[in-house]
C-alpha cells in the first residue's frame, strides 16, 4: 500500500512521492524543494560528473540543475516519465553543454594561438627568404660585365629606359639593349629561374 510520505517528514522522500513533491516545488513551496533536492542531488551529481570529468566544474552545473528544476518546476508531466528522469535529463544535457562550452573556448584559443604563431613565423620567414633572394641577386649582379651590370641596375633599380640608360653610360642603343639582354639571360641562369 503506497501512502504519500508527508513534506515534512525528516529526510528525502522515497521515489513515488516526488511527483508530489514536484507539485508543491511549482507551487513554491520551499520545504518541498529542500526535499526534492535531498532525493535528486546526489542522482544529478552523478550524471554531471561522469560527462563533465572535472569535481568543481561538476559541483557548480549540478547547482544549475538544481536551480533549473526549482526553475521549471510548473514543467513537468508526471505522465511523461518519472520526476528522477525528467531531472536526470536535464542533468545530462547541462553537462553536456558545459563539456561543448569547454571544448569551444580551448578550440578558440587554440586557434588564436595558431593564427598568432603563424604570422609571426610567416613574417621571419618572409624576411629571411627575402634576405636571401637579395644575396643571391647581388652575387649573380657581380657576375655580369661592368657594361650589363650598369645597363641592368639603372634599368630595373632605378625605372630608366633603354634609351635613358643609353644616354647616361654613352653607349648606342643597341649596344644597351643587346648588353641588357645578355645579361638578363646570365641574371636568370645564376638564379635558377626557368621559363
């Protein structure tokens, strides 16, 4: 013979008395939310730790539980299922968002940290690369007759024509162009460059 077990009696009520209990809970009675919490907390605890894996993360989201259940109270059906289910439910999904919230913000880092890492490596990289092409160009310059090595420099490091460069080393024209194309061909051999 199942009797209601009155709120006030001393301790958790059993199973079958915490859908009453849950009404009292939407009703704001605060004596039965005290014993809803004595019968749920360590059911709730429970679930939240065995997702969350951490005991002070697991603490505070079980806390939230609790709350949302006094919260939400006026919500549950006992016809859908038993008032440890319904709390078991909404234990097992705030976990489950705290684990995604988690997962979310470290991945955030992460990534920011990448992106960090990343353009600062790719700035030295560039730097050096840049350095480096630098030498190599002013090594193949040294390789080049004086006459192409002026011919080139003033044609592509100071922006002066074929004929500009003609008439500031006083050289025909096609004397420069045949030098400059000489030398473009030993500047592109000496670099490796294919075409």
């Amino acid at each position: 013979m199942n009797r209601p077990v009155p709120v006030d009696a001393p301790g958790p009520p059993p199973r079958h008395a915490l859908a009453e209990v849950m009404r009292k809970v939407a009703q704001g009675d605060q004596q039965a939310f005290s014993a809803l919490y004595d019968a749920l907390a360590p059911l709730v605890f429970g679930i939240v730790l065995k997702v969350v894996r951490d005991r002070a993360q697991s603490e505070e989201v079980a806390q939230e539980v609790m709350i949302d259940l006094w919260r939400q109270a006026a919500r549950y059906r006992p016809d859908a299922g038993s008032v440890q289910t319904w709390a078991a439910t909404i234990a097992h999904r705030r976990a489950v968002d705290r684990v995604r919230s988690a997962q979310a913000a470290a991945d955030r880092e992460h990534a920011q940290a990448a992106r960090e890492h990343t353009t600062a490596f790719d700035e030295v990289a560039e730097q050096v690369e840049t350095r480096l092409e630098s030498e190599q160009v002013r090594r193949c310059l040294r390789g080049l007759t004086e006459l192409q090595r002026q011919a080139v420099t003033l044609a592509y490091y100071q922006g002066l024509t074929y004929r500009e460069v003609a008439e500031a080393l006083r050289t025909p024209l096609p004397t420069i162009k045949t030098r400059m194309r000489d030398g473009l061909i030993r500047l592109r051999d000496c670099m490796g460059v294919t075409t």
